[in-house]
C-alpha cells in the first residue's frame, strides 16, 4: 500500500516494522461535546483505512484515545481545559462529562457503521469502563505512564521545571520544525502568549509536559500527585505515552488531522525521542479539513457544524454522510453543503437499490469476481483512491456478469465501504434508518423526561409518513 507521508511530502510506499502487520494510533476525540461533522470526517477516514489494510491481508494492531484531561483551548499551553470548561458550564463532574461524550462517540461510530479500533463493530451499549477491550485508550487511565515518561526525558536534560510547569526544551531537537520547515524564529513568534503567563519560560515554542496546580490552574479539579507536584499532564504526553505504552517503541502509523502538523505532532515527536531516543513512529498521515462555504475550517465556534443527530434530523440517513466521506480521498479539502450531502444521498440510494434489485433476481450465492478484485485492490493501494474504487463498483453493478456473481463481489468490496449491503433491505420491509434514529432519541428524552424534545421528534417522525404510540410497554411505531 502506498500513503501520502506528511514528513516524507509524498506517497510512499509502506513497508510495515513487521512483516504483515501494521501497528496505528489514531488521534481521537477530545470528549468535551458531540463529535461534529468536521470532526467525523477523521474517524471515517481512517475507518476505511483499517478495513482496507485488513481487505489487503495485513494484521492490524490499533488503537485510539479519549483524551479526558489537558486539553486546552487553541493550543495554548496556558488555555481553558475543555473538559473542565464544559464541567463549570454545566455543574457536572468533569468526568461524568467525559463519560455522557464518550457514549455518544459510540452512538455515532455505531450509526455510521465505523469499527472500533480493535476491528468489532460497535455497541453503543458498551459499557464505558470496558472500551479499552476495544482499543480505546482514556487520558486518565494512562497519568502513570506519562509520568514515567517524562521522569526520562528529565534524565536525559530534556525538561526544565518552573514554578507552574514542566516544560520540554525544544532546542534539545535539530530537527524539531520537519513538519512544517519553519525555523524556530517563525515557530517562536507564533508561541509568545505563554510567555507572558509565565516569566521563566526559556522559549516561546516550548511546551508543558507537566502543569502543576498552581497560578490560574491552582483550582483545577483532575489532579494528580507527581514528582513536579499536585497537577496534571499536558495535552502532547498523553498521545506519546499511550502510544508506546500500548504499541511499543516502534510502530508503523500515526494518524491526525492536518490541524496537527504544526503543534501536536511535532510535540509528540520531539517527547518519542526525547524518551526513547529515537522518533518511535514510522509514517505519520494527515486527513485534511471539512470546509465551509467561505472555505474556512468548519467548527462549533463558527456556527454550520452539524452533529450527526441534527443531520438525522433533517431526513439524512448517517450513511449519507459516511458515503461523503467514503467516496473522497481524506487528503481532498471537502466543502460541507446540503446540495453535496443531497448529492452523496442520491448516489447511496442508487448503489442500495440496485443492489436490492440483484438480490431479487439471484437465487443463490455467487463467486468473487477477480478482475474486479484485482482493479479494486489496485485502487486501495494507490493511497486509498477511492474515487477510482467507486468507479469500479459502478462498473461492476452495470456488467453483465450473473447477479449472485456480482453480488458476492459487492459483498466483498463492502469490507473496506462499509455501508452493510448484505442486510439492507427494502424501505417497507424495516424502518428508514433515520425514522430508527429519530424512535431512538425520542426514546431517551421520554427516559430523561423531556417531554418537550420528545414532542418535537414525534412531530419530526410524523413528516416521514409514521405515527408514535406511546404504550405502558414503550413506543411503537406504525406507517400512516
């Protein structure tokens, strides 16, 4: 397989630690509130990134984190902790709100058929303290790994400690701007507002492995005892430690968004070396932005980025939005917009129901066709070009071959696309899957007693053509 590799700037060809395995951490969410749409895009990418290299043969050891602590607004050292910012807003304890947005991480991997990082498909009833089965890595879980790994960065003069952190001296790196070929008069000018928060920072650039529950962070409510003091790790640590903890020294893929290039990843790179003696991660590979209509980074703060519920909301089926993502390759700059979500909807429906189309005419189980295979394999490998792998399936779906032959081939590509085409089924055979997802979240409102949501989403369901019952056994729906 060949990926575009963000240090090497170019597609590479990847030649995995170990032969016939690839090792992956993916950066994953910040667990603060509702994934968005810009935020999604990351995790479906590399979803089919996963399924391709298991599609190609490879074994895949993954994972990904929950980052739970230390993350900061912007990427300022000294910002607002977006956890603790959402726990003063809303008076909960911090990690009661980790855990309402971890479940909703899983809501949503769920309702776009994503796997979890360990390849199963997701339960959205997993029981949060149980995620690491899967291949999920929490922040606080890992305080004592990261601990440790700054205690030998301090060892080897990486480190220095003031009176409100312990900070990682860049300057110790040659080559610590390789993402982004700034040099560090560039990188400096671009990091002087810690400087002035606190005075006995020796460079700009440099950044907090440890901060200590002192200055504005005196109050902050995770904390933990350390040989720096009471205080709490800083964002980059938590992605190093974890990493090595659960992939060793050594591994193959590191992935993030195009966001991480010039603070997070350079950061993480520096602390590798700066612990193991060496860079620790192989290939580190970047997804590009969702943008809106002003081709600006989509985000909450903006306004326009959408959660999957809200777009359920609006009649689209979450597999409307995986195609989107799916059939464009995640080095590609995406503008978000109903006309290009209407557009995605359309062509998913068209691939469904053909697909239900040859399953009504075959009557039985077909064989892989393998020139489809051979060109379908070629396009994954070519850093996962997927506008060449929908092509063929197009291709594929208006050939000539017998239904159950084409069939068994569609099943087959639906690996890495991930849209379960072997269980769909006609509309009037099984709810829409939006109406299931607009039953389900009018379900929890009725539990939570929001009688005003659940009145909302009743009327919502209603315009799709079904009417809600409400029994002493639950809700039951039924086509007007």
């Amino acid at each position: 397989m060949k990926l575009y590799s963000t240090l090497d700037r170019k597609v590479v060809e990847i030649e995995p630690i170990k032969s016939g395995e690839i090792s992956m951490y993916n950066c994953g969410p910040t667990v603060y509130s509702r994934m968005h749409v810009g935020n999604i895009r990351a995790y479906v990418s590399w979803d089919v990134l996963h399924r391709a290299l298991l599609y190609l043969g490879y074994k895949v050891n993954r994972v990904m984190n929950f980052t739970d602590v230390g993350h900061m607004t912007e990427d300022e050292d000294f910002g607002e902790d977006k956890i603790e910012r959402a726990a003063s807003q809303t008076g909960k304890d911090p990690l009661d709100i980790s855990n309402q947005y971890i479940k909703t991480v899983l809501e949503d991997f769920h309702n776009l058929n994503i796997l979890s990082p360990s390849g199963d498909k997701v339960d959205p009833n997993w029981e949060v303290n149980q995620l690491h089965n899967y291949g999920w890595l929490r922040a606080t879980s890992y305080v004592e790994q990261m601990i440790g790994k700054i205690k030998e960065m301090e060892a080897k003069g990486y480190t220095y400690e003031t009176g409100l952190a312990v900070y990682f001296d860049i300057t110790k790196i040659e080559d610590y701007t390789i993402f982004t070929g700034q040099n560090l008069d560039e990188k400096n000018i671009a990091s002087r507002e810690d400087v002035e928060v606190d005075p006995e920072k020796k460079n700009p650039a440099d950044f907090v492995l440890w901060m200590k529950r002192a200055g504005k962070y005196a109050n902050h409510l995770m904390h933990w005892e350390s040989p720096w003091g009471d205080g709490f790790p800083g964002w980059h640590i938590e992605c190093s430690a974890m990493g090595i903890e659960k992939l060793g020294e050594h591994f193959d893929i590191h992935t993030g968004g195009v966001d991480h290039i010039s603070v997070h990843h350079p950061n993480e790179r520096a602390q590798n070396i700066g612990a193991c003696g060496h860079p620790v991660v192989k290939y580190w590979i970047h997804n590009e932005f969702i943008v809106d209509s002003d081709d600006g980074k989509l985000s909450k703060s903006k306004g326009g980025a959408l959660t999957l519920p809200e777009l359920i909301s609006q009649g689209y089926d979450p597999l409307d939005l995986r195609y989107l993502f799916v059939s464009v390759n995640y080095r590609v700059q995406l503008r978000f917009s109903k006309e290009a979500l209407d557009g995605a909807r359309n062509a998913r429906l068209k691939i469904f129901n053909k697909v239900l189309s040859l399953k009504e005419s075959s009557n039985s189980h077909g064989n892989v066709l393998p020139e489809y295979r051979v060109r379908f394999e070629k396009a994954l490998n070519d850093n996962l070009n997927m506008s060449e792998a929908f092509a063929i399936l197009n291709d594929l779906l208006k050939s000539n071959n017998k239904s159950e032959d084409i069939l068994a081939t569609v099943y087959d590509f639906d690996r890495v696309l991930g849209f379960n085409l072997e269980n769909i089924q006609k509309e009037e055979e099984s709810l829409p899957l939006e109406v299931q997802s607009l039953l389900e979240e009018r379900r929890k409102a009725r539990e939570e007693k929001n009688f005003l949501e659940s009145d909302r989403i009743r009327d919502l369901i209603s315009e799709k053509g079904y009417k809600v019952l409400d029994t002493p056994q639950g809700q039951t729906i039924e086509k007007v």
